[in-house]
C-alpha cells in the first residue's frame, strides 16, 4: 500500500504545468515541439509524400525512469521521419489534405485545455461552440431552424448514428429484418452500421447507378416495392453527396421527394461533397440538402481541418436526443439543450470543435470557396489533360477523378495500377488504387492547394508513359 507520506508533488518540467506560476520550461519545451513540426512541414517539398522507410522508436514500453524533454523531443522525431507527409504537392492519393495553420495551433490548446464534450460541466464554453457551430452548419445548408448536430471521430461514425436515429423514428429497433437502400457506390461504412446494428447480411440493399455513378431512381424505386412486398421495412435511403472513388452526387432533390412520398428517412452521407454548400459558387452542387433528415459532414476530407473532424446534422433536434438520451446520472444537469454525450454514441470525448471553427475563422468565407473552387478547378485540369480516347476516366463535379486504361482486362488492370503507382511514388506523386465495378483504378484527389498545374503536368507526362512500357 502506497502511504501518503511518499506522495511527492510532482516538480519536474515534463510530467504536469505547474498550477501555480508560469512555467518556462513547459514554454521552451512546446516551442522546441513547435520547431520541429515546423521543420518537418517546411521540408515536405524535399522529400515525398511516403517516407523512405518507417522510423519508428525501438521500444513502446516506458522505461523505468521517466524520459528527459530532450529524448521525448528525439521520440517525436522518430515517429515524424516515419509519417505520411499530407503537405507534399504530390500528395494525392486520398482525402487528407494538409493542416490548417491555425487548427495546428487549437489542436495544441484542444489538449491543453483538456476539455470533455462529454458534458457541460467539462467543457462549458467548448460545449457552446459546438451547438452553435453545428447550428450554423445547418443553417448553410438550408436545414431547417428545428436541426442541431453532434460531432463525431469521422465520417463512419456519423453515419451509423444517422443509422440508429432513423431506425429510432421509424419504430423499426426491433425489427432484425430493417433494410437500408444505398445506391451501389455510398460507402463501406454503411456495411460496417448494418454489422454493428444487428441487422441482417443483406440488410444494406444496393441500388444500382448509371454511368455517372449516380443512383438509378427507377431501381430504387423498383426494389423499394419488392422489399415492401417481402415485409422487409426500410430505415432510411441514403444517398451520397460526393462518392469515394469519383466523387459523383445522387440527385438529392428527386430523393428527397420519393423519401417524403414514401415517408421514409432521407440520410444525405454529405462526407465529401457537404461542405461545397458553404461557397455560393459551389452550393448548387448539392442543391436538395436541405430537405435531408440527417446529413454527414467532413470538413477534414476538403477543407483541411486536421483529423477528425466530422458532423452529424439533423433536421430535428429531437430525434438526437431520443435515440442517445440516457441521462448521465453522474453529471449536473446541461445548461444548455443536452449535455453533449447525450447527443451521440461517443461518452468522452475531445473537442474538436476548437479546430474546425478556429480554421473557418482562418480561412473566412473567400478562403473557403477559394480553397473549395481551386480543387475542383485541379480536377478540371487534369481531366481535359487525360486523355480521353486512352484512359476510362470516372469523375463527377468534385474534386474526385478515377481512371485506367481503355483496351486491357481486369487482371491488366491490375497489373497497371499496382506497377504505375509505383513508379509515380518513385517521382514523389502519391495516387490511390481503388477497386471499383469491376477493376482497379488510379485515384487522384486534389485537394492539395500545394498541387500545382505543374505538378498535373508532370502526372500527366508520367500517367502517357505507363501506357507504352
Ligand atoms: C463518402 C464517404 N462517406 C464516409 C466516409 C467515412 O469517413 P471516415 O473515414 O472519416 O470514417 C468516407 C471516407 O472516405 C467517404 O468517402
């Protein structure tokens, strides 16, 4: 048993801040922090987006004794020269742009503050933040006044929870039978909800797309009647705003007219394509948003606010509350609508409000639509410079673009993608390699403001030569 006697207050510089003065030590030690993410930024150019080889330390266990700010400095070194570089022009292979400066600086105080969205009591003005933050968001995409929303650790989580509040509100929770209806190109994360529901194998129906990869309405239509023939209830109709691997949007105002005819949930999984709605340019894109139930958002897909960073919106406020709600009998009582851990699946949580409303603060609303109009433009780019009689090109009016070769089968296909990508991370240009309908494909996303035409050039030089080796 540990006697009080030997409980020293701890002193030393690394382990707490003092609580009683400034602590320079603390100070020099973030600042040495500072430095180095910021060399390690500056010097992306220099390398690739890949690192050479992983670094990494050669324990994880702690030592007996505690290590020195120097060697932690040296850890975090370790584990930098190991990390996938998002800064670096060629990074293009998914949907991690690089940080926002300012977020760099809120994610710093976020764990200084050691808030917890959990409950109001933990994070008061934090907990604010958030409501207002996703009220706001609401508002920009034309929800009604009744929505709110929660924040979530990324786009799967919030679309399981617009999962479980629509099956709340249909009275379907007990119904094993349930079934979601998502066209065939809405994403993986749908198959992982209907696992963690409890719903059955083929609870998620999909719903074939035409040549855009956009969902077919009379298929819907048609297996909507034959589910509804079998006793097999739908949850909700998901449709994607801004799909994976093109980046292609359902036509949200012909859905949510069949949904309302229907009287079933519309979920609008907005990862992608959500936040065009905050630029007047671009908002046509997802015009029909405002009449979904519920919506996902990603600003850290697009807009560069680090991971995670996802919304759940809702057009009723109150559908959150009755699918989450518990009580939390070991808090006082919310001062404002609903004490954040009752709003969502997650208990305990970070604030990571703090970052996307400081990185909207940065960027305003030029910075925004700059950044949103410039990636499309890339794409834009690129698609005119591919060439069009060589390469089966998929994409859609994002920032998305798929493409492999005219003339080969499937397994030279494969063979393409997987010896082409190498040979592009050998030149420091970073593509993706998704499966989709019935090959592989070479993904670009560009969303990379560092990306310049002349990188497209380049890419575009090197994707000409993967055709004749
Ligand atoms: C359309 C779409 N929805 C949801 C997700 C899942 O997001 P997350 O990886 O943040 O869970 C993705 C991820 O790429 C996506 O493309």
């Amino acid at each position: 048993m540990v006697s009080t006697a030997q409980i020293k207050p701890v002193t030393t510089l690394t382990a707490f801040a003092s609580s009683d003065e400034f602590d320079p030590k603390l100070q020099s030690f973030l600042h040495e922090a500072c430095s180095q993410l910021c060399k390690w930024l500056g010097d992306a150019s220099n390398r690739g987006p890949l690192p050479l080889g992983i670094s990494f330390p050669n324990r994880v266990a702690p030592n007996q004794h505690g290590l020195s700010a120097d060697e932690l400095l040296g850890q975090l070194r370790l584990i930098m020269e190991g990390s996938y570089q998002p800064s670096h022009p060629g990074a293009l292979a998914h949907l991690d742009p690089p940080p926002l400066t300012a977020c760099i600086a809120s994610e710093l105080i976020c764990a200084g503050l050691n808030n917890n969205l959990l409950a109001e009591e933990l994070s008061p003005s934090l907990s604010r933040l958030e409501r207002d933050l996703c009220r706001w968001f609401a508002n920009c995409l034309g929800l009604p006044s009744t929505s709110s929303g929660v924040a979530a650790s990324g786009g799967s989580l919030s679309n399981l929870m617009a999962l479980v509040v629509a099956r709340y509100q249909a009275g379907l929770n007990s119904d094993p039978k349930a079934v979601v209806i998502a066209s065939a190109d809405a994403h993986i994360s749908f198959v992982k909800a209907i696992r963690v529901m409890g719903l059955m194998d083929d609870a998620l129906v999909m719903v074939p797309t035409d040549a855009n990869g956009i969902i077919l309405l009379d298929e819907l239509d048609n297996i909507f009647n034959e589910l509804n023939k079998k006793g097999r209830k739908c949850i909700a109709v998901v449709a994607t705003a801004g799909t994976t691997t093109r980046g292609a949007i359902d036509p949200l105002q012909d859905l949510s007219a069949y949904c309302s005819g229907k009287g079933v949930w519309l979920h609008v999984d907005a990862a992608i394509g959500g936040v065009f709605a905050l630029s007047e340019a671009t908002s046509s894109l997802v015009s029909g948003i405002s009449k979904a139930d519920s919506v996902t958002l990603n600003p850290q897909k697009v807009l560069g606010i680090p991971k995670t960073s996802s919304l759940l919106l809702v057009a009723q406020s109150i559908h959150l509350k009755q699918a989450f709600s518990t009580g939390l009998p070991y808090m006082e009582p919310a001062w404002g609508e609903a004490h954040g851990g009752e709003m969502g699946l997650q208990g305990s949580r970070a604030a990571e409000v703090l970052k996307l409303w400081l990185g909207l603060m940065q960027l305003g609303d030029e910075g925004i639509s700059e950044l949103l109009e410039r990636a499309i433009k890339r794409r834009c780019y690129l698609e005119e410079k591919l060439d069009s009689l060589k390469f089966n090109i998929v994409s859609g009016p994002l920032h998305l673009i798929s493409f492999s070769p005219k003339g080969i089968d499937r397994n030279e296909a494969s063979k393409w993608s997987a010896s082409t990508r190498k040979s592009l991370l050998e030149n420091n240009i970073m593509l993706s390699r998704p499966f989709y309908q019935d090959r592989y494909y070479l993904k670009v996303v560009l969303g990379n403001p560092h990306t310049t035409t002349a990188h497209l050039d380049k890419l575009t030089e090197l994707l000409g030569q993967s055709l004749v080796e």
